[in-house]
C-alpha cells in the first residue's frame, strides 16, 4: 500500500476514536498484532496488507473510496441508517450525542451552524417539542407502518430519553458557536403543529396548544441567551465563563442546516438531511466549499447577540408573532369545533 494512503486511513482512525482510547491497544485488538508490529505500520515502517486494510476499514466504517483520490467533485458521506424496527427517540439521541461527544474533544475547535427551520439542540431545552417533531418525522415522512394508526398525545420520556437530552444540551452548551438563523426560523415547525391539528392527528385538540406554548417559551429563553451572548438550559442563569453564542441574523434565508467544525485535528461538516436526519463528510475540498459559503453568509449577516438590542428585539418579535398567529388558528378552529 502506498505510505500517503496509509498514512491517511491511519489519520481517520484517530479521529475516530479521539483520545479517549490508546492507538496501539485498540489497533492491537482489531488486527491482532502486537502494539509494536501496529507503530510500525503507523510509522510506515511496515506496509499494511490487503485484509489489514479491509479489516480496518470495516471496523471504524471507512470507506477506501475516501482514502484515494476518487475524482474531482467526488465526495464520501457517512449517516446514521435508521431501521424501521429499531425507531425510536433514543436511539435517535444516542446519534447525536456520540457525534457531540466527538467534537467536544476536539482542542480549541470553532463551530459554526448555519439553521433552517429548527435547531434541535435548543429544542432540548424542551423534550415535547422534540418528541413531536420525531414522531412527525417517523408517521408522516418515513411512514413508519406502526405509526400510521397512532396520534401524538401527550407523554413524558423515558428516563433514559430525558438523560440523553440532558447530555446532548450539556455537550451543545459547552461548545461556543457562531450560529446562523433566518426570517423562517421556527415556521416549518409551526406549520407541521396546525397541519397535524387541523388533521386531527392529536389525541387532545388542545395539546396543540401546549406545544405552541412551549415553541413561545423556547423563542424566550434563545432570545435571553442572545441577550446574554451565553449558551444555558432553560430555567437556569448564563455561566459568568465560557458557553459563548454568537447568534448572527441572515435576512434572506438559510438554505439549508450545516454544522461545521474545525480543529488541529480534525474538520467536518454535518448537513441536514431527510428532514431530520445527517450526512457527515471530513472530505477536504467539500468542506472548505462549505467554509467559503458560510463566511459568505456571515459577511452578509447582523451580529444580534450582546449587541444590537433593537435589532435582537425585532427579530424575536416578528418569531413570536409569527407562532401567535398560528396559536390563534388553532384556538379558532378549535372553538368552530365546540
């Protein structure tokens, strides 16, 4: 095997595994040498064999196509397949935060979100509102067969639901970010509440409310962390350190949801895809593609936290007005039911 292919899918391995986990030991274990037979080949020293690199690369899922050089405009993704018999919200969560987890080891990392409709780690801030739109997702999108006779109703998480959420807004809360968001932000939710309502597909007509209660209070509580230039869970104080937010303002629109992340040893993207799903891609020239466009995008946006309080006002004011008037639908329609 040529040594800069080597070196390469070397590379991806310790991104894979950060440095919560020895090299030497973890590669002894998957191809059975001895630690030191594996820093030779990690050195280049040794060439690794065909079934070595098979082998690997099926272990840490890496594709051999993104070790060499497929072709100009040629770009490996990896997501998480979701499998009918095996939805539900926290499988869905365990995703996330093993992909958070990931970043947060990263030294000295910069993030930067670009948002389209939603952000699903301030949704954290409110499990119900994450609940319904996974189970819009499943029953409307995928079509899942079990849930095509069921209606959203109200129901805490389970336990082990709430705990991973817990986890993913510690992990998002600890990241400083510089965070995008458009005029949109929050109307494609909003529309999926009323279509769902007007559908009749809540088992309580008025649980459509609550929701729309909660989208109210989630707007709060983002705009008093963009007051503050602070990232907290809802119901606390923003830390006197750290937990930075940047929350700038596009006036057009974001296109789409992309979380870019960038370190010393490790850079990536996440885009949004199938409605709630992701693809991951670390392929050089796509993600500086990427880079380029968000920079383009915040060169043509308005810094709203910390500063820029008339501004900041403005824009929650026309979100809260846009939920109100979807609130006053449903209480309308609700009251011609009556």
């Amino acid at each position: 095997m040529k040594q800069d292919i080597q070196q390469a899918l070397f590379q991806f391995i310790k991104q894979k595994i950060g440095t919560a986990d020895n090299l030497g030991n973890v590669l002894s274990e998957v191809l059975h040498l001895s630690t030191d037979a594996v820093y030779r080949r990690c050195r280049g020293e040794t060439s690794l064999t065909v079934q070595e690199t098979k082998r690997l690369c099926k272990h840490f899922n890496i594709s051999f196509d993104r070790l060499i050089d497929a072709g100009e405009g040629q770009v490996i993704f990896s997501f998480p397949p979701f499998k009918n018999y095996d939805f539900s919200l926290e499988s869905y969560l365990e995703d996330i935060l093993s992909s958070l987890k990931q970043m947060k080891q990263l030294n000295q990392g910069e993030f930067i979100f670009s948002i389209n409709n939603s952000n699903i780690f301030q949704l954290m801030n409110f499990p119900q509102l994450v609940r319904f739109r996974l189970f819009f997702w499943a029953k409307s999108h995928l079509q899942i067969p079990e849930y095509q006779t069921l209606k959203f109703k109200y129901d805490k998480p389970t336990p082990r639901a709430f705990e991973l959420g817990k986890q993913i807004l510690q992990a998002y809360n600890s990241l400083p970010s510089i965070e995008i968001y458009d005029l949109e932000f929050m109307r494609g939710f909003m529309r999926q509440i009323h279509y769902y309502h007007r559908a009749q597909l809540f088992g309580d007509p008025s649980y459509a409310v609550s929701l729309c209660d909660k989208v109210l209070a989630l707007i709060e509580h983002m705009k008093n962390q963009a007051a503050e230039g602070k990232k907290f869970i809802y119901g606390t104080s923003a830390p006197a350190f750290g937990n930075e937010l940047s929350f700038y303002l596009n006036e057009t629109i974001n296109t789409d949801t992309t979380f870019f992340y960038q370190s010393k040893e490790a850079t990536g993207i996440f885009v949004n895809h199938n409605v709630m799903n992701y693809l991951h891609t670390s392929d050089p020239v796509y993600v500086a593609d990427t880079k380029q466009v968000l920079d383009k995008q915040l060169a043509n946006s308005s810094l709203i936290s910390s500063v820029n309080e008339k501004e900041r006002n403005h824009y929650f004011g026309e979100i809260q007005k846009m939920i109100h008037y979807f609130k006053r639908k449903i209480e309308d329609d609700m009251e011609s039911f009556i």
